[in-house]
C-alpha cells in the first residue's frame, strides 16, 4: 500500500513511518521541518530493505495543490496525518498558530484529497491524529475517560484538534454523497512516550516541554541543547490528585503506532471510528520523576512553580472501546519501562539528532 504520512519527520510521525516500511508499504512523507527532523528521515532511509519505498517531500501538510499532485503521482491510497503543532501552553499564548496550523492545515489537506479524487485517484482511508485535549476537563464521573466523555476543550490546542475531527467527518459525508465512500479514524492521544527500543529513532523537541525527555536532560546536562536552561519545573502541586501533581496516561509510542496499524487494518468503506489511545492507567509528575531517578540511577533536583493555564488535573483513558472492537491494548505499561527506553535513546544521541 501507498500511504501518506504528514508530519512523517516528527517523533510521532517518523515511528509511524518505521512501522509502515518494516511492515512493507510505500511511505511518502510530507513534512515542513518547521518542527520535524530530516535526520529521522536519513536515519529511516539508511536501513536495510527501505530501498525507494520511503519518499520525502518538504512542504505543508495544508497545501492543497502538494497535496493533490503527491497523491496522483505516487498513487497514494491512505493517508496519517500526524502534522500539528502539539504545545498545550504555547497554544494558549498564540492561539492563532494552532488554528492556522492545525485546523487550517487539516482543511487544506482536505482540499488537496478532493481535487485529488477529482483526477481519479481517490484516497478512501484516513487516520487522524487527534487528543485527549478535546475532552478538556472530565467530571470525575468521566475518569478514567471513554470516548462517549463530552468534548469540550479548554484551551486552543484541543479545539484546534477537535475541528480537525468535524471537518473530517463533514469531508467524509460528503464524498459519500459523491458516491466515494471515505473511511475515517480519529485517535485521541494521551501523553506519549518513551522512544524506539531498536534505538534508531527518539524524542527530540526544541523546546522540549515532554516532561520524560525534559527530565532526562535534566539529568544528563543537555538541557541547553534543547532550547531549555536550568533544571525542572513541576507546574503546580495542590491539584487534587494524591500528591497533588497532574496525572496523566502515559502511552509507548510504539504501542501507539501499532493502533494506527491495527485501525487501519480494520477501516471499511463508509467507517467513522473513534479511538482513545493509553494504558488505562494514570502516572503522576512526581511518580514519573522518581522513574527517572530509579532509570538513571542519579539524582534529580525539582523546583516547584504555579500551576499552567490549561492543565487539567487528572487525565487518562478508558481504552476498552479499541480493545473490545480491535483487540488492541498496551504492551508497555510499566512506567520505568518507557522512561527506560527514552534514557536509552538519550544515552546513544545525548544532543538528539543534531
């Protein structure tokens, strides 16, 4: 299969299109850079038996005619659209970025899969990175969180996702009544983590606010090198959790990408599917700092700071919508496992991919 990735150079993006070559399709990444790595992509197209099936192309998810004109030429029959920008708080500070970035860029890629359609070649399968920030803040009768939790985001990155999943299915209705079915899955995220275990490819961010590879760098002194100086921050401790730091669902990027896969295994023709993508369980600030301690085996000196605007306290999934539909679930729950194979990662690249 031919497929699509945009944001194919980014952390996400490029495991995906790992996955996808090793299991033997034809990968064509399209990515800006702005945020992605070209040295995924170099590292990606150096392994054995990729040969010309992984194309990458520099440019904009949301230019349309790119788009359109990709999808004809290598006969593109799928699309993953991982390209956003995923920042809670710089989304509050430039809420215009995340809705020209974000939900401008998923219209513009609309735009190019329907002129696309129009020279005859029509994609039918589209998966959607999407996140658990469209929720915004679940009553606690909504924790752990399914998909039928209401969505009601409370900063501009989650509406920024949340219009990407209704134009998505306003597309996909009307290439139906195009009589072109169009088959969709949006997945919301939780907190992703950890790094490749064969140690090609990582977590690198400037700047890195992920707080497993922030306090990784912490620990090792490269800080600096991803545009942060000083040590770590915890960002409020008198929410309403057990040791009144955030809570969170923290999924292995790889158990991430193998949803994808199994999502788009299953995707028919007409499907409208909705995925919450984590381990069932939460992990709090200071539980994933002491992971990091107990991995490195070195000390971690914290400050404490104000809570950030938009934080919620406590979010993790109730994945068992995919589990019951898919079969899928996490392999990888173990929180000193995931920051495992991060610190390994940092070990071999300790500047990332520069």
């Amino acid at each position: 299969m031919s497929i699509l990735v945009t944001g194919g150079a980014g952390y996400i993006g490029s495991h995906a299109t790992q996955r996808l070559l090793r299991d033997g399709h034809t990968v064509v990444v399209l990515d800006n850079l702005f945020r992605g790595h070209r040295g995924a992509i170099d590292r990606l197209a150096g392994q054995h038996g990729v040969g010309d099936r992984l194309r990458f192309i520099v440019g904009d998810a949301g230019d349309r005619d790119l788009v359109a004109n990709l999808i004809v030429e290598h006969r593109v029959e799928a699309v993953m659209h991982f390209a956003a920008l995923a920042y809670v708080g710089e989304s509050v500070d430039h809420p215009l970025l995340y809705y020209r970035n974000n939900a401008g860029g998923t219209l513009g890629l609309l735009e190019g899969l329907a002129l696309a359609s129009d020279r005859g070649r029509h994609v039918d399968q589209f998966v959607f990175s999407s996140t658990c920030a469209t929720y915004g803040q679940p009553a606690p009768e909504f924790v752990p969180i399914p998909e039928s939790c209401p969505q009601s985001p409370i900063n501009p990155y989650g509406w920024s996702k949340l219009h990407g999943e209704r134009m998505l299915l306003d597309f996909a209705d009307s290439m139906t009544r195009r009589s072109r079915p169009f088959a969709l899955a949006a997945l919301r995220y939780f907190n992703v983590a950890g790094c490749d275990r064969s140690g090609v490819l990582g977590e690198d961010h400037t700047p890195e606010t992920h707080l497993i590879p922030a306090a990784i760098q912490s620990v090792m002194g490269t800080r600096e090198h991803f545009g942060a100086r000083g040590g770590l921050s915890i960002f409020g401790t008198d929410y309403p959790t057990p040791d009144g730091t955030c809570v969170r669902d923290y999924v292995h990027v790889e158990d991430l990408i193998d949803a994808h896969v199994c999502v788009l295994k299953a995707l028919r023709p007409g499907d409208r599917r909705f995925y919450n993508l984590g381990i069932g369980r939460g992990y709090s600030v200071r539980e994933v700092i002491d992971s990091v301690r107990r991995v490195s085996g070195k000390s971690l000196d914290v400050s404490e700071g104000p809570r950030r605007d938009g934080d919620p306290p406590t979010l993790f999934a109730r994945p068992d919508r995919i589990r019951a539909e898919l079969g899928w679930k996490a392999s990888i729950t173990s929180i000193d496992e995931i920051v495992g194979s991060a610190w390994n990662w940092y070990q071999r690249n300790p500047r990332g991919y520069r």
